[in-house]
C-alpha cells in the first residue's frame, strides 16, 4: 500500500509527502522501488507541511478558534500533511543488499516493508543466535533476527539503556538462546542475581540447565549448584589491578612479597613477615595488610589467619580452574555477587577473567581454533571499563576489550552511561544493541562509535519504548531496528512446547 511520495531532499535526507489517514512513525521502515531495485529507508523525523502560507495557516485557525467556522481554503487532504524525513539504508537487488548509492526518482511511491523484502537475510547464517524480531516503527515484524553468535561475542557486545528499558531482559534471552548452543561459554557475574532465577524465571528453568548451567552462589546454594569459595594461593598481585587503587611503594611491595613466598604471599603480608634484605616503610605495609584484610574478609588472631567469606586459606582451591573448564565445555556460569562490594565482584570477576585469558593465549592456534569462545557478562560496565578507572591503570577487563577477540575471549558489557567507556574501547565493541536512552550525551557516544552511520537517529534512540532496540553491528547488513520478545513469555512458550499433548505428541 503506498504511505506517500518521495518529492525532495537528499541523500541521507529524502523528503516524503505522507498519504493522508496514513500515520507514518518515527523509526518506519519504507521500501521505494527503483530500476536498480528495491531501497529501504527508515523515517528519521517527522514534520508539517502546507500549501498555505503561514498567514493562511493563522486566519484559518483564528476563524476555528474564534468564530466556529470551518473555513477550508483547499481540500483539508490536500492542505495540510505530514513530511517523513527518510534516510536510505539499503539498496535490495535480486536477494541481495547493498550499500545504497543512488536515490529513488522524484514521485516515487513509498510502500510499508513486507516480510518478503527481507528474504536476502534469510539465507543460512553459521552459530545463528536470535535477538529478536525486525521491528518497523513500534510494529513488530514477522522477521526473526539472527546474526552468527560466534563472532559476535568474540568481538564483543555493548549493551545500553536508561534503566527499565529492558537491558536484563534481553540479556536473559540472549543467556537462554546460549544455553544449548556449543559455540561458546558464558560467565555471568550477576551483581543483582537475577539470571539463575533463584527465586522466579530464569536459566534453571531451561531444559537443558542440569547439563549446561552452573550457579556459583555464598548462600545457600539450590540442589546441584554451588557454595562460592576461593583459595586465597590462586591469587596474583594483578589480579588487584582494577581492584584496589594501590599506590607505587605498595604496589612494588606487593611484588616484592609475591616474589619472596611465592603463593603464600597474602598470609606472608597478613602475618607481616620479613624479606631478607628488603625494607619496606612500616606504614606501607599496614596498609596494604589493612586493605586485603578489609577486602578479603580475613583476620589475624594469634599469628593465625581466619576467614570469615569467600576467600579461604584451604578450601576452594580448585574453583577457578572448574569454572574455566566448564566454560569450555560451552556451559554458562553464573556468579552470584549480590552480596559482595563492587571490589570483591571485580575481584572475582579477574580472577575467572585472567585464567580464561591466559589458558587462551597458551593454545595453539590449531588448538584455539576448535575452542569455543568464552564471552564474560559485565553489568555496569564503566565499573571497570570506565575512563576514570583506567586512568589509574590497565585490569584484565580492559585488556580482553583490547586484544581478547584474537584469543576468543570476548565481552558483554552492560550499562546506561556508555559515555563513561573511553572511545577506544567503545569503537572496539563490534555490536552495540542500543535500547532506549533520556540522556543525549550518552545517545552520542553510540551513534559516534556505533557501526553503521547513526547520526541522524538521535531521536529515533530517544523515542524507543521498553523492549525495543536496534542492533548495530559489524556483523549485521544494516542497524536493525528490533522488537525484543519478553523472556518470561519465551520461557512459558518454550515449556509448553515441550510438555506432550494427551495424544502423547508434542504440541
Ligand atoms: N522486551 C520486553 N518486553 C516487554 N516488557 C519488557 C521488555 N523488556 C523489559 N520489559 C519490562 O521492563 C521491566 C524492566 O526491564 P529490565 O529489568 O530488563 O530493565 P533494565 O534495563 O535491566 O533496568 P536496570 O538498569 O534497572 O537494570 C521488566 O520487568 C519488564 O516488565
Ligand atoms: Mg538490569
């Protein structure tokens, strides 16, 4: 059906005249046909137009206004009408899209997408993992997204939105949609422990969570799942970069302790014994002590060390290395941090994150190449990725989001102030599925280092509701708009679909 007519404007600006009783939205995605083919556009903006001028405008309007008279100057269809601001996304020729290079002739009618407009995606995509459904406007189209999973985790995903926009939600479907696929490991550091679903819908709802889902928790751990301990030898000076904000006397006797005993040098520092010909300033040692004691949750009594968390002198020895492992068997590990200050949490989180790195980076590349890619969910992001963090230095984080899709090591990194990430690393995230956002200043540092040109969809982001997105991507042919399926809803879906009719076939 034709919405309207293309008349003017530019490239990147096309200007089209919308068919009255048509309401053309922000965010529509239009087709126009040329001899080239098919160009699909996108309304950016909305504005008035009138044949009138605007001394008209107002006599017509005073008479409503004042004297109640429906004075008409021209037929109203023809007087007044809406103008879409429409920018070209792609050219579609013979199944195939393109980057467009020309403009659709002057008069050309406008049309609503269709689902078989976009039969150049349905074609197989390898590691398929589904994001949601192409949206046009806030009409959900009947047009699954898949973009190939592997990549896109290697490279990593940027996740961002004003809070309740959705960004847990489709994280949870993206972590649900992982569960049985055999490309890649998840590790979810859960600061809020909403995922595993403990106590509502979440991954151990899954079918196949016995197998491929692990919940790592310091209370009361469900049947099947885990007490969080660490050993407190599994744990390196670097390890507190990021962490702690040491200063550099504290930090190089941090390295001097590490060398002198080896895997025994935080009980060395906590029992303040003595390196053979080195002398520290008291003061720094007391404080370091202080700190990792604070940190750690450790005690001296009695020349004797007690723990009284997570972080222990004997047990949990072997957890980090059973959580790499399982990464690499493709499983999602959950961790729950909710009870732990934001340090622990990172803390943890560079632990995990250091020994995946390393073991990657150990591989072959033979070996790496049969390896699944390993894709560690950051929420709140600029806690570790932020410019005034790194400022004061590099952690593991910052490193993965530098160099760590070379040794398929990726990250999900979730936030509402992507403003705070330095640019670099900003550029670095190949996908950025961008939900709704209030604040310009965090609208623009996506649109300047998102993937595909965004700059003129500033209002386009501003206007998105809950559970609407659009995924700009290395990875995608265009920045998608999409309409993101509620994750309670998959699940109830999903669970019907597996419970046998009384016929005894499934349903
Ligand atoms: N795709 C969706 N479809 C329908 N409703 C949604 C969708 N996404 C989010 N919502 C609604 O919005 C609420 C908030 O979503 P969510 O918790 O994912 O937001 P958030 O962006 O993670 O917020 P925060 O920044 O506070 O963590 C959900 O509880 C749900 O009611
Ligand atoms: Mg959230």
């Amino acid at each position: 059906m034709t919405k309207g007519l293309v008349i003017s404007g530019e490239f990147g600006n096309i200007l089209a005249r919308e068919k009255s009783g048509n309401k053309i939205e922000l965010g529509e995605l239009l087709i126009a046909k040329t001899s080239e083919g098919k160009i699909l556009m996108q309304v950016f903006d909305l504005v008035y137009g009138s044949q009138l001028s605007q001394q008209n405008l107002e006599l017509v309007s005073g008479l409503r206004l004042e004297e109640d008279t429906e004075l008409e100057l021209i037929d109203p269809k023809l007087r007044t009408y809406t103008l879409s601001k429409l920018k070209n996304i792609l050219t579609i020729k013979n199944n195939k899209a393109m980057s467009p290079k020309t403009l659709p002739n002057f008069f050309s009618p406008v049309r609503d997408v269709t689902k078989e407009d976009f039969e150049f995606m349905s074609s197989h995509v390898p590691n398929a993992l589904y994001f949601g459904d192409l949206r046009s406007g806030s009409k959900k189209l009947d047009v699954p997204i898949y973009l190939n999973g592997e990549k896109i985790l290697s490279h990593h995903i940027l996740i961002c939105g004003t809070t309740g926009r959705g960004k847990s939600v489709l994280m949870s479907n993206l972590l649900w949609n992982i569960i049985d696929k055999d490309y890649c490991g998840m590790l979810v550091l859960d600061p809020h422990d909403e995922y595993y679903g403990r106590n509502k819908t979440g991954m151990k709802d899954h079918i196949q969570a016995k197998e491929k889902v692990e919940y790592f928790t310091p209370r009361n751990p469900p049947p099947g799942c885990r007490h969080l301990k660490f050993n407190i030898k599994q744990m390196l000076p670097h390890h507190f970069n990021g962490v702690v904000d040491w200063s550099d006397p504290q930090r190089q006797a941090l390295y001097a302790y590490f060398k002198a005993y080896g895997r025994d040098w935080i009980s060395s520092v906590l029992l303040e014994k003595e390196i053979e010909g080195v002398k520290f300033f008291e003061g720094t040692i007391a404080v370091i002590k202080r700190r990792l004691m604070q940190l750690l949750k450790l005690e001296v009594h009695n020349e004797e060390i007690n723990c009284k968390g997570i972080f222990d002198l004997n047990l949990g020895e072997g957890t980090i290395k059973d959580i790499v492992n399982s990464l690499e068997e493709t499983k999602t590990v959950i961790i729950d941090t909710s009870e732990f200050s934001e340090n622990v949490e990172i803390l943890i989180g560079s632990l995990i994150a250091s020994e995946v790195l390393d073991r990657y980076k150990n591989y072959n590349f033979e070996d790496l190449k049969k390896k699944p890619v390993v894709s560690i969910v950051l929420e709140e992001a600029p806690r570790v990725l932020g410019k005034e963090v790194l400022e004061k230095g590099s952690n593991i984080f910052s490193t993965i989001a530098r160099e760590g899709r070379k040794f398929k090591v990726g990250l999900t990194a979730i936030t509402q102030l992507p403003s705070l990430i330095p640019r670099t690393i900003l550029a670095n995230m190949n996908t950025k599925i961008i939900l709704g956002i209030e604040m310009k200043p965090e609208r623009q540092a996506l649109i300047e280092s998102a993937a595909q040109d965004l700059s003129t969809d500033d209002r386009n982001i501003a206007a998105l509701d809950k559970g609407e997105a659009i995924i700009s991507s290395n990875f995608a042919s265009f920045a998608m708009p999409i309409k993101i399926p509620f994750f309670d809803l998959i699940v109830k879906n999903e669970k019907q679909e597996h419970i046998p009719s009384f016929a005894g076939v499934k349903k």
